[in-house]
C-alpha cells in the first residue's frame, strides 16, 4: 500500500519536463493541463486552477489564480503573467511553474501572494504551442523542440489585441474584464542581432495616463537595478537596429500600439510589461533569466503595489477630464540621438554570392563595444482630439461595434428613438488599402473632421468619454488611430462608392457649376498646378461630382461620430 506521502509526491509532482532534462526540452501542453490542477490540489487555500476558454482546435485555456487567501482574490492588485504568446518562445511557461513554487515556499518575492493576486497564463497560445518541432524557431537556441508562433488559424496574438479576431484574444480579454489585472507581463524571446545583453524588459511611460508615468519610470529603473545586481545584462530598450542588420545605425526605440499586448494594457491605464530574451542565449540560461525578472517586478509589487493601484484607479478617473481635450495616444523618437556603450560582438560585413547584398557575420568569441546612437527621444506622433461628451455610432454599425467595445469592455447605450444630431463626422480624402495583414484588408487613410447633421435611427450607439477606457474608446474609434476600426478595415464597404453619374452628364454639370460659381473655377485653376491632376480625366471629373448635390453624403464618411452632447 502507498504511504500518503508517496501518493503526493507521485500525484503531485510539481516540477516540468525542462527541469528533469536539465533544461533541454520543454513540455507538451498535456503538462499544463496536469500543473494546474495538481497545484491547486496541493495548494488549496492558495491556488485555484481555472479554464478560461477553448482554442479553434478544442483545447482548454488556463490559467492558475494565486494568492495568500482565495477568498480575497478579487479584492486585491491582480497582476498578470503571460507565457507562450508566441508558442515558440517558451521559457516564459517553464519560468512561472519554477517561480509558482518558489513563490508558495516563500523563497520568491516574500510578501507579494498577501498583498496581491497573481494571474498566471503559462501557455496563452495553446494551438501553435502543439504544432511542436524542432525547427519553429531558426534563430534561438533551444529547447529540443517547441511550438510556433502563431494560431491553428494562422494568427499572431500579439497584434490581435484592439481588433480581437481570434477566439483566443476573445476569452483573454475576458480575463481582462473578469480580473482587471493592474499589470501584465508578457514573456517573449527576441529575433535579431547577435550581443551581450541577456534580456531586455520594456515598459515605456511614454503617452500613458500622466497619473502612472512615474511609478512606470520608478519601476523600471528598480527593475534594471536589480538585474544588473542578479549579475543579468538587462536593456530597458528592445534592442531593434534603427537599420536591418546595421549596428552602426544604433537603436531606435519603437513605442507599440495596442494592438501588442503592452501597448494594449497603456491604452487601459495599466502597467505593461514586455519582457523578450535574448534568442541565442541557451534555454537554461533563457528560463533562469526569465525567473530572475519575474522575482524583480514581483519584489518590487510586494513594496509598491498599492502605490500602483492608486496611479492606476487616478489615471482611470480622469476619463472625465479628456473630453475636448487634446490626447497623446503614440509617441515616436525624433532624430535627437545620445551616444551609448553596447556591448555586441565583432562583426564583419560580407559580400554575398547567394543574395548578391551585404552579409552580416558575428564572432560571439569576440565582445565588442559599440559605441552606436540611442534614439530614444520621444515626441508625440498621434495625437487626437477627444470628444467633448462621446461617440455616437449609427444603427446599421451598431452590431459589429458594439460587439467590439463589449469585448474589451467599454460602456456604452444604444438610443431609443430617431433623431437629428450635430456630429463631428471624419471625411476621407485620400484612401489606399493595404496588402492583407493578419487575415484583413488595412486601410491608410487621411482627411478631416467637418461639423454637420447626421439622422440616427433608432438603435444607434452612444459611447461616452467619461470612463476608465477612455483612451482604449478613442484608439478604436478614432479613424487617425492605427487601431482603429476604420484602419483594421472594418468599414471598407462604406468607402465604396455605389452610385455614378455618367461622364457626359458630369461634363455638362460642370459647365454650369463653373459658369455659376467664380470661386470654384478659381479653385479648379489652382488645382490644375498639380500635374497629376491635371494628367487625369477621373479626377478632374470627381472634383466636380464631389460638390454635385448627387455625390453620395455617406461614402468615405467614417461611421464613428463625435459629438459635444450625449444625443
Ligand atoms: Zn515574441
């Protein structure tokens, strides 16, 4: 008969397929699907195991809720950990298991399970996490074998964030709503050069809610301070050359929209946290790493949490105060550049025979300090006027944008009765779409804000200002946003234009609108300075049939309003 102790010990076993082979392979998802249990049935006052959805392939999404009282679990700071966005990129899962057991021995980040609730996604893409093998990730050293980067649908996760297409976003950001996490920690490994420093963990407070930017600069200064003492080599920058595979072109920092998972969590006033090691570093060394910034961001929660959580709640309440007003919503670095030391390797640049371009050969043997341009001065790139009460989205849009906004939940009513309304509608000048991205048709797109009257049937969205998600709502509907609906290609339809007039009545119509309105002639003189308008017959048609009574008021007028009253 088995003793009790043996029982537990054989039910119970805690540890991973990477520790018991030393670090070279990592585990099937099938261990996820055992750990998560058996932690919670080990743990029970402390750890609860929970499926928060279904991939497109029918496997289950977990995720383990940890705390020093499960019975407080939603009352306290919820930070979130996230592994396996990218499949692929693997330590993350293997980091929490070994960190999950050291933090409930009280050897990680004393103090952080009574003063928080950790959320801990081991694995978030679970379906390319099975497409497993030992070729996925050319650039990266270990483990033996390893998922892939994208969905069984074939999409990337992380750019899924604002648009939320992917069954797997869906039920993350019910997550997101069921546990408002205040901060997320998203484990990745990089791509790219070959250099020194281990791992590199971002966490711009460049454009957020002003109320968060010192305790996000606080943090991260805290964070590179106790890496560099752990012995790691952290960046607080993602190491992108500013020129593909130019060192001497330095480093350009890229602040990302939310469509990324840190970018994502900025646009709801929380703390983002991209955390990427480095790919050649071997699997061991990259799972030790990752478990060395975790204890730091944790160490530093069990301090500051509640300062966290007060910046987070101020930066929520100031929704109210964004209406009319002037928001930051991206920043980008201008030229101004600073000198640093960064240690890479020798390099050579070859002339290859293969691509006939230049080769970029790196002797990881040899370190060797570049002395390269940092350019990491931000100035802001989009900035956008909030409306004074909200949004109002028309009937027909109503279905396919309401369903987005409840997805990540922001509030919104839908009216009751016709009514005319004075809106702010964005018309679109100039239009060209895009090669297809993540399954859709993009749209670049410039034009203007014009005040007129819009009718609203009945069933039309009203989306206020003033709330927490403030900056997410205007991300979405604001058509100058890169994530915008309008430029995920949501209302291309509306862009299409339906019905022409023959060319031949045009020609007469324009004689007459030339002949009856001096100013016009003098404005198509002016535009024929412009000799690609002049070269073509379409347009100096369409100026014409633009300021025809005919022309279609709808087409390439963006269906996300604003207005200065609630309608
Ligand atoms: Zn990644």
């Amino acid at each position: 008969m088995l003793t009790l102790a043996l029982l537990a010990a054989t039910a119970l076993d805690l540890t991973t397929e990477a520790e018991r082979s030393g670090w070279s392979r990592t585990g099937r998802y099938d261990e996820v699907v055992r750990l998560c249990p058996a932690f919670a049935t080990a743990y029970p006052d402390r750890v609860r195991c929970l499926v928060y959805g279904t991939t497109p392939e029918g496997r289950p999404m977990m995720a383990l809720v940890v705390t020093s009282d499960l019975a407080h679990a939603h009352d306290r700071p919820v930070l979130l950990i996230q592994g396996g966005i990218h499949a692929g990129e693997i330590e993350g899962k293997d980091a929490i298991f070994w960190s999950l057991r050291e933090l409930l021995a009280g050897k990680m980040a004393p103090g952080v399970l009574d003063r928080a609730t950790l959320l801990l996604v081991p694995v978030y893409n679970v379906d390319g996490h099975e497409r497993f093998g030992p070729n996925n990730r050319p650039n990266q050293r270990g483990p033996a074998e390893m998922g892939f980067r994208t969905t069984a649908q074939n999409l990337n996760l992380n750019r899924d964030y604002v648009k939320a297409e992917a069954p797997e976003t869906q039920a993350m950001l019910g997550l997101w709503s069921s546990w408002a996490p205040l901060l997320l920690v998203d484990l990745h490994t990089t791509d790219g050069a070959m250099f020194e420093p281990d791992v590199a963990v971002t966490m711009e407070p460049w454009s957020m809610a002003p109320a968060l930017e010192a305790v996000v600069a606080a943090l991260s200064d805290a964070v590179q301070a106790r890496l560099k003492a752990l012995g790691h080599m952290p960046l607080a920058f993602y190491p992108t050359f500013k020129v593909e595979d130019d060192p001497t072109s330095g480093f350009a920092v890229k602040q990302l929209s939310p469509r990324f998972s840190d970018g994502y969590a900025r646009a709801r006033n929380r703390i983002g946290v991209l955390v990427e090691t480095h790919s050649w570093k071997p699997y061991r060394v990259r799972v030790q790493t990752t478990h060395d910034v975790l204890a730091a961001l944790l160490e530093r929660a069990a301090a500051d949490v509640g300062a966290w959580r007060a910046a987070a709640e101020a930066a929520d309440g100031a929704g109210a105060g964004l209406g009319g007003s002037d928001v930051v919503l991206l920043t980008e670095p201008d030229a101004t550049s600073r000198p640093i030391d960064f240690r890479g390797y020798a390099y050579e640049v070859r002339r290859s025979e293969i691509s006939g371009a230049s080769w970029i050969v790196y002797d990881e043997k040899r370190p060797q300090i570049w002395h390269v341009p940092l350019l990491d001065h931000e100035l802001p790139s989009l900035t956008v006027r909030a409306p004074r009460a909200g949004w109002v989205v028309p009937a027909a849009q109503a279905a396919l944008v309401g369903a987005k906004l409840s997805l990540h939940g922001i509030r919104f009513s839908a009216t009751r009765s016709a009514v005319d309304v004075p809106v702010e509608a964005f018309h679109v000048a100039e239009l060209s779409y895009e090669k297809p991205f993540e399954g859709r048709t993009r749209v670049a797109l410039k034009g203007a804000w014009r005040a007129e009257t819009q009718h609203l049937a009945p069933g039309s969205l009203f989306v206020p200002v003033d709330q927490p998600l403030a900056r997410l709502a205007l991300h979405l509907l604001d058509p100058t946003a890169p994530d915008s609906l309008a430029q995920w290609g949501y209302f291309n339809a509306v862009f299409e234009q339906k019905e022409y007039m023959e060319a031949y009545v045009l020609e007469a119509e324009a004689r007459k609108m030339l002949a009856r309105d001096p100013k016009l002639a003098a404005e198509f003189d002016a535009r024929l300075k412009d000799p690609a308008f002049t070269a073509s017959a379409r347009e100096r048609l369409r100026f014409f049939y633009r300021r025809h009574p005919t022309w279609d008021a709808r087409v390439e007028v963006v269906p996300t309003f604003r207005v200065d009253r609630m309608p």
